[in-house]
C-alpha cells in the first residue's frame, strides 16, 4: 500500500465517470476514499469494486463538502489528493505520483496540478482555460477547504507550493453533453454564487486567501474577482465574453469552444447579475407596472438623449457625405484623414475575412465586399455597420446621470457586443447566405431589430443595478 499520499474523491450518481478515474489511479496503489452525496446509481457499488473507503454526507456546497472529507476520513498519508469524479489522472501526471516521495517534499505544503478542461469532447484551450492550475494535493493537517467560497471552492495551505506544469488533469463531464443538463447545473451554481456576492457586498463574507496578481495561481484568482466585482453588473458579462473571445483567443476553439464561451462565459454569469438583483429586491415594495420613462427619471434626460442621438445621428451622416466620392459635400481632407466610417468598415471586412478563413471558409475582402469561394459575394454598406444602433446606446449611456466609471465600461462593452454581432452576422451570411436568401430575407432589420432588443434589456438592467446599489448603500 501506498504511504506517500491518499486519494480523496467526491462523487454523486457518477457511475459514468468513476471507473475512469479508478482506473486512471489503481496502479498507483494509493488508498482512496470517497464521500457520496447520496448517489441513487451504480457508484457505490463501483467503489466497493476498487476497495474504496465511503462515507455519505448530505451536499449543501462543494467547500463544505470537501472540509467534511478532510475532517472525517481517517487518514494515514503525509499527503491527500483532492479529486472530482469526472477528473482522469494522465500518464504524465501518473509518473509524478507514482515517483513521489514525501520526504523530498519537506518545504512544502501543496502542488498544483494543470487542468485539461472538455466541453462536448472539444478541448478548450483558449479563452484564459489553459494552462490552469488547481491546488489539487496537499499535505494532510495543513491544508483546508476555503469555506469564504459559496460554489467555487479551492484548497489553503500555509505553507510553499509549487506546480507540475506538466502534471495534467482531464476533466470532462460526460453528463454536460446534453446541453439541459449542463443549463440545470450552472442554473443551481449561479444561486450559490448569487447569494455569495450579494454577501461580501453586506461585509458578511470576506476572502480568505490574500489578493496578488502576481503571487500563486489561486492569489491571481482572488485579485481577478475582486476587480469582478468593482465591474458594474450586466456589462461585465459581455465585457468578460469578449476578452475570452477575442483577447484570449477563445475564437480558436471553434464552433463547440466558442459556444463553451458564450455559455461560461456571458449566459452563466448573466444568470448571476439578474440573481443579485433579485435578492437585493427579495424584500422590498416595487411598483410592478411603473412605466420605463419613469424608471429613468427626469424631463432632463430625455431632452438630453434626443439631442445627444440627434447629434450623433447627423454627425455619422454629414461624415458619409463628406467622404463619400461623387457626392457634392465631398472634401478630400475629411476623406483622407478623419474618415471613421472607412476605418469600421474596413475593421469589420478585415476580422469577418479572418474568421471565416480560420473556420475553413477561404475568403478575401476589399473597400465594400467579401468574397467567399463558393458561397457567393457579401457587399458591406454603411446600413451595415451599426452606427444608427451605436448612435442610440451611446446617447442614452451617456445622458444617463450615472458614474464617468460605470458609462465608460458599460459603453465600451455594448459597442464592443455590438460589432462583434455584427462580424458573427457577417461570418454567418458569408458561410451560409446566398443572393436567393438574401432575397426573401431581410437580414439588415432583422439583425437592427434583434440588438436593439438586447440593447434596451441591457440598459434596462443597468438602470434598475444603479437603484440596487443606492438602496444596498443606505442611499435614498
């Protein structure tokens, strides 16, 4: 038997996945121990099968389900690890195990191990998903579950760590291949992460591990949620989605990463922000039917975003005149050097083109048109490129008496979602529209109809988050 270290598994109805983790670690000879949470399925019986020692305990968050494992298990090793059933332990991690030896170990308290996350069977790799460390083996009586985390839990330790780069973990959930249940699980996660945040808003929870951008892999982690957290709520999703995307190159996972991303990445953490508001109004009077001019506010407003979308309105046209060859206003100074409309369109042409190429779709582009072989020609014109939609969201955030903080990233973020729908309606029509469906689709009203749909959502919610804060803050 084993005497360097143990396994710890946590498992519920994981008949699917455990015996390809106890056949990943059998020949390591280590003891293993696993806490149920009450599984209905074959898994109880799967781990009498590998000599397993099992305990059961009522699941009410993973931080407290891991601190009942390290405080209920007898064990006997100078080091534990730390698993989920629907992890599998590599070769390469395999052969750091199986040479361990606790002693040359002495100056430290825990090893991080580097994760390989699956989605559908699709390796993310991108999008800030690899490489990733998970403190995931630690040495018995000194390290601890995090109970500050409600759903995202993680292991202390306070001694050194260190981490095996190449000491890979898989983790792939079979069961979140049908979509409905991946949407039932992260719908119960964002409850706990919900009430979670609107905790350390109330001073009722704090971090446990100390803030350091530039210390341990979970120090990063605990400076990137508080800067989350300073976000304003409803932009930073789509804020978040599109530096995935586009800044960490989530793109480069293809169709099945890039639905990870959006779904991680933008759905599950809207779910979040629309949670906190409801919490925070759990107990207080509001008036169901109160119109939106209302919720907005003054006289002053509204005159305010008529003039500020009036401006913008003209100013886009009176720059498409001024550069347009042929037109009576033309002036070649304007054209050649204050020309934005060139420049968007040229921006849009030039990533749409890059997008389709990388997704298999061969394609070139010039001053108005994609060319895509095979699928015909897509011609760009200023309908196209979303300057009325911006012209609207950016003269309501910036006549809306909020914070300079708040506009700022609440604008950024919505031009940013809204071009990069934009480019996805271009790849779309490029990879599967036709003259013929161009025809009898209307696709310039249906794509206009659609953001502003989501734009009013948006800014609906970002209005009702400023009467939130003010009521959390004690303001009237």
């Amino acid at each position: 038997m084993n005497k360097q270290f143990s396994f710890i598994i946590l498992t519920y109805n994981e008949e699917v996945h455990l015996p390809r983790l106890l056949n990943s670690i059998k020949d390591l000879d280590a003891e293993i121990f696993i806490l149920d949470s009450g599984s209905t399925d074959r898994t109880l019986e799967i781990a009498k099968t590998f000599s397993a020692t099992v305990l059961t305990n009522t699941f009410e968050n993973h931080p407290k389900q891991w601190d009942f494992a390290l405080k209920n298990f007898e064990i006997k090793t100078p080091w534990i690890v730390c698993l989920d059933a629907d992890h599998i332990v590599t070769p390469q991690l395999f052969n750091h195990l199986a040479s361990f030896n606790s002693e040359a170990y002495n100056n430290f308290d825990g090893i991080y191990f580097n994760r390989k996350n699956y989605f559908k069977g699709k390796w993310i790799k991108h999008g800030g998903y690899f490489p990733f460390y998970l403190l995931k083996m630690i040495r018995y009586g000194a390290g601890y579950s995090d109970l500050n985390e409600n759903m995202d839990h993680r292991f202390i330790v306070p001694g050194k760590t260190m981490i095996w780069k190449d000491g890979y973990i898989l983790e792939e959930n079979l069961k979140e291949n049908k979509i409905s249940f991946w949407i039932n699980k992260h719908n119960r996660y964002s409850d706990l992460v919900a009430v979670e945040e609107v905790e350390r808003m109330q001073q009722l929870r704090q971090q446990t591990i100390k803030p350091n951008f530039w210390g341990s892999p979970d120090s990063r982690t605990a400076w990137l949620k508080q800067l989350w957290w300073q976000l304003p709520r409803y932009a930073r999703p789509m804020i978040y989605f599109n530096y995935r995307i586009f800044f960490r190159l989530g793109i480069l996972d293809g169709n099945t990463g890039i639905i990870f991303h959006f779904l991680q990445g933008f759905w599950f953490r809207l779910i979040v922000d629309v949670k906190i508001d409801e919490i925070l109004k759990k107990d207080e009077e509001i008036e169901k039917k109160q119109s939106f001019i209302s919720k907005i506010g003054s006289f002053k407003f509204i005159i305010s975003f008529l003039l500020l979308y009036l401006f913008f309105d003209f100013l886009n046209k009176v720059n498409f005149s001024f550069t347009t060859l042929g037109s009576k206003h033309y002036l070649a100074f304007v054209a050649n050097y204050l020309n934005y409309i060139h420049s968007l369109r040229y921006l849009l042409l030039f990533l749409s083109t890059k997008i389709l190429n990388l997704i298999g779709y061969p394609a070139i582009f010039d001053e108005y048109y994609i060319l895509v072989a095979g699928h015909g020609l897509l011609r760009v014109v200023y309908s196209c490129l979303g300057l009325g939609l911006i012209s609207f969201f950016g003269a309501f955030v910036i006549a809306y008496p909020k914070k300079i903080k708040s506009k700022l990233l609440f604008l950024f973020g919505g031009i940013l979602g809204i071009e990069a729908l934009n480019i996805l309606r271009f790849v779309l029509l490029g990879a599967f529209g036709s003259k013929k469906q161009s025809e009898i689709f209307d696709h310039h009203t249906v794509f206009n109809l659609v953001i502003y749909i989501l734009l009013v959502i948006s800014i609906y919610y970002w209005v009702k988050s400023d009467h939130s804060n003010n009521k959390t803050n004690g303001a009237d």
